[in-house]
C-alpha cells in the first residue's frame, strides 16, 4: 500500500504535532516535536548517515549513489510519519544542495518521495533556523555565539534571548575539508595544518563580526560539537565542553592514529570516523580566529529550529495571520521606505478582489498576495522609474527571515508583475494561481493609484466563464475617475493580447 500523500497539508491552529527533516550534507535527520505551554517536547525522531556532501561530483552534480541513498531515506521517513496526525512538515536542505547543478531534478524526485515538498534554504535563513532551535531548548538571557558546523557549510549566529543577530554561512564543513585534506585517510601533522589554514581564510572575514565582545557564551550546536563533546567525555578530558587545548588533544590523537581506519576513540561514532578530521580542523581554526576559549554542546538545532519556526506560523488568538514572515515584511517596508499608506490601500483592494474570484483559496496564496501588496513599491527607494524590477530584485535577494526561497521568490514576480507588460512574466502566468494574484494586484494599483483614501467607488471582480472576469463597480451605476477607467481599458486590452485570462470592463 502506498504511503499517504503529505503535501496537502496546511497549518493549523491546534496543538496537533509538526515535523521537521534536516537535509544535511552528511547526515538526514527526521523530527516530531510538539509546543505545549512554551515548552518543547519530542514524540519522535531518526537519523540516516546519507553522505548527500561526498556526493556532488567534480562538476557540481549530484551522484547516482547518492541521489538514491537520499531518496531512499525519504521514503523510510514518510512510512515513519503515517503514524502522526500532523499540523505541518516542513523539509529543508541545505549546503549540498545550494551547491548542486542539478538540484532541480533533485528537488522534483525528492518530493515525489517524500510526499511534501523539500525546499533549499538560504545560508542565513539556516543559521536563524539553527539559533531558534537553540534558544528555545536551552534558554538563556545572555549574548550568545551560537556554532554550526555541518557537512559542506558552517554557520555562525550571534542573538540574544530568542531573538537571533548577525548570521553568516561559510563554505566550509567537515566533509567538504574532510574530502579536500585527508581524502587519502592519512592523518598527518601537515594534512591538519593546511586544513586548519584553508579553514582560517573562509574565516578571517568575519573575525570582526563575531568577536568576543559581542558575546557571552559560545555554544555548538548539531553533529561535529556534540561528537566531539562526546569522545572528550569519554576520555575524561573535559566534562564535554570544548577548548582549543582539548581540540588540540583531539588533533594529537588522530595524527597518532595515523589513518582514518586506525581511529580508536571512546564515544566517537563509526559515522563519525570519516569526517572528524575536518571537523577539528575547523574547531581549531574557529577557536583561534575568533577568540574562543569554550564551547558548549546545545540541545537544539535547526530541526528544532524548524519545529518551533512552523508553530509560530499557526494562527493565534489575537493576530490570526501573524508569524514570523509577517514582521520580515514589516522590516522590510522599514528598510526601504516603502509608503505604509498606500500599501495598505492597495492591500485592501487586492484582497478583496482575491476573495472575489477565489474565495476559497488556500491561505500561503492570499498571503503571498498580502505581502507582495505591501511591499510593491520598496523598488522607489532605487529609481521611480522601473520601480517594480528594482522592488522584485530586492525581495529576492533580502534577508527575510522565515522565508523559504521558492516562496521568497514567488512574491518577488508578484512585484515584478504588477505593472507594465505581461510578456516579461508569461510563463509564469501559465500557473493559475500566480495569474489571478497578478490580475488582482494590478487591478488594485491601478485603482489607487491617485493615492486617495476616499472618493472612490469599489471594484468588484467576478469570474463570468472559463477564464473571463469582468470588472464592475459597487455602488451599481458609480463609474471611476475618467484616468481610472483609462487605465482600467488599457489593461484589460493587455490581458486580451496576453491570452489565457479575459477581462471585461463593464462600461468601458
């Protein structure tokens, strides 16, 4: 029997469950978490050494072995979650696959597999995710460093409380140094120097940003600290926090081994063994470049992060539509000066004509359309002319906390689509949903476009047959402005040139 399909799944506001699958480059992990009273509690979770990392070949593409190893792991994952009545899932990669040439067709079969959809996140997006999972397992009020080193990138995050700062993803992890320095398995004395070196040079950078004054604590979250924490126990060296003389004991330990096979250490994982190496290499480099004397294994990680990044997306008492994606816009509209008025104007007025053609649309459509309103004119902080390419330019490459790029991405042509001709997003009006955002957020920038909160009569959009909307006005028989109807008639001769949708202006 095949497993049931999970990609219709939306949030709800419910105390129901959320799962979380980390991607990583060395190792997927799967989560089952639950928020109750603010605390965090897991119902379940598993692990599969993947090695999605050693598997991008010369060329950036991702390996048949590897492709199937993760595919695999996938569906084992979605047999594990037919057990759960979940509020949401949410599946992240991440280096690997910002890497890959050919992660489209990855992305495609990995979906089909998982039966939700897998998204790549950014490297700062990541690092947020990985200090949210951090804050809320183990709290804390004081500046903190909070360390991430995974497979093929390491990420480092300052933050406070629950609120995370700067954010930084490096190119670097222990299985791309692994890889690059002890590829043969030698554990040699000049291997670790030079490891250590190309790992300082990634680093120095940013030596300013995460210096010691911006901090109080430093902690490692996710695979490298915790197995290195955990052979430091096992030999008695340290009570499991890490130091640059015991990291350095670590190193001293592998060069005597002499070679990966030859590693004998207590608490060193058989999965670990391969990437340890580089895993100390930045330990050590991480430790000398930026001044740390101690780091402390967390609990959480990004899984968590996730975890607790989607039940902050369920409706609430007071705000029903707030979440974290909400106060990224809000920043944004700050950011670049956007005029609140009048996105809120136009807001009102594309929602509205939404609900009109699509009254029973699924809520990441009308918020997607929600945001792209408030934000349409953040491009007039470049240049009034071709605003809306500079404002989709922008959207796409902001930090929006909360974000999945797919989605980051689809508001951006949102704001591109707005105004001007429909060939520079003709197949993109192909999808459905994405023409019936567009018509509703051109027709409302049109409509108020004299930047007036009164004096206008309301437009109301309906669909009269396959693909025809007609415009019409309410009250009966108020007609706009004769700049409006002007507009209003230039735009629906666009759409007939485009094809596909029609729109009728009643009286024009």
């Amino acid at each position: 029997m095949p497993a049931r399909p999970l990609h219709d799944m939306t949030l709800v506001a419910s105390s129901l469950p959320m799962a979380a699958i980390d991607m990583g480059s060395n190792s997927f992990r799967l989560e089952v978490g639950q928020l109750k009273a603010g605390r965090y509690r897991r119902l379940d979770s598993a692990k599969a050494v993947v090695r999605l990392g050693a598997g991008l070949d010369e060329h950036g593409l991702l390996r048949h072995d590897a492709t199937e190893r993760a595919l695999q792991t996938l569906r084992q994952f979605r047999e594990r979650l037919t057990g759960f009545e979940l509020g949401g899932i949410r599946a992240v990669a991440t280096q690997t696959l910002r890497e890959a040439r050919n992660r489209e067709e990855f992305l495609r079969r990995a979906t089909q597999a998982l039966g939700a959809p897998v998204e790549v996140i950014s490297g700062h997006e990541e690092a947020r995710l990985i200090f949210v999972g951090v804050a809320k397992l183990q709290p804390s009020t004081l500046p903190r460093l909070v360390i991430d080193i995974g497979g093929r990138s390491t990420e480092l995050v300052l933050g406070c409380g629950a609120r995370a700062g700067a954010a930084e993803s490096f190119g670097v992890g222990s299985v791309s140094l692994s890889l690059r320095h002890f590829g043969d398995g030698r554990l040699t004395h000049d291997a670790f120097a030079a490891a250590q070196a190309t790992a300082q040079a990634v680093f120095e950078q940013a030596t300013t940003d995460f210096a010691p004054h911006h901090w109080q604590e430093a902690l490692g979250a996710s695979g490298t600290a915790g197995a290195v924490s955990a052979l430091l126990l096992g030999h008695g060296i340290t009570d499991g926090r890490i130091t640059p003389r015991a990291v350095h004991w670590c190193i001293e330990r592998c060069i005597d081994a002499g070679h990966v096979e030859q590693l004998q250490l207590r608490g060193l994982r058989d999965d670990r063994r391969p990437v340890l190496a580089g895993g100390l290499a930045i330990l050590a480099a991480l430790m000398r470049g930026f001044g740390i004397q101690e780091i402390v294994p967390a609990k959480g990680a990004l899984r968590q992060g996730v975890i607790v990044d989607l039940s902050g997306r369920e409706p609430c008492a007071n705000d029903p539509a707030a979440d974290l994606r909400d106060a990224a816009v809000a920043a944004l509209q700050r950011q670049f000066h956007c005029d609140l008025a009048q996105a809120r104007r136009v807001h009102d007025t594309a929602l509205a004509l939404h609900r009109d053609i699509a009254p029973d649309a699924a809520a990441e459509e009308q918020h997607e359309l929600a945001w792209a309103c408030a934000l349409h004119e953040m491009g007039r902080c470049i240049s009034h002319h071709d605003f809306h390419r500079h404002g989709a330019y922008l959207m796409g490459h902001a930090e929006a906390p909360g974000f999945a790029p797919s989605q980051q991405r689809r508001v951006a042509e949102l704001i591109l689509a707005q105004r001007g001709g429909l060939k520079k997003v003709e197949e993109l009006l192909a999808r459905r949903v994405f023409a019936r955002q567009a018509l509703c957020l051109r027709l409302a920038v049109i409509h108020c476009h004299a930047r007036r909160n009164h004096d206008r009569p309301r437009l109301r959009l309906a669909v009269t047959g396959a693909g025809r909307h007609t415009l019409r006005w309410k009250p009966d028989g108020i007609t706009p402005d004769p700049r409006t109807l002007h507009l209003l008639r230039e735009e629906a001769a666009l759409w007939k040139q485009q094809g596909g949708f029609e729109l009728v202006v009643k009286g024009g």
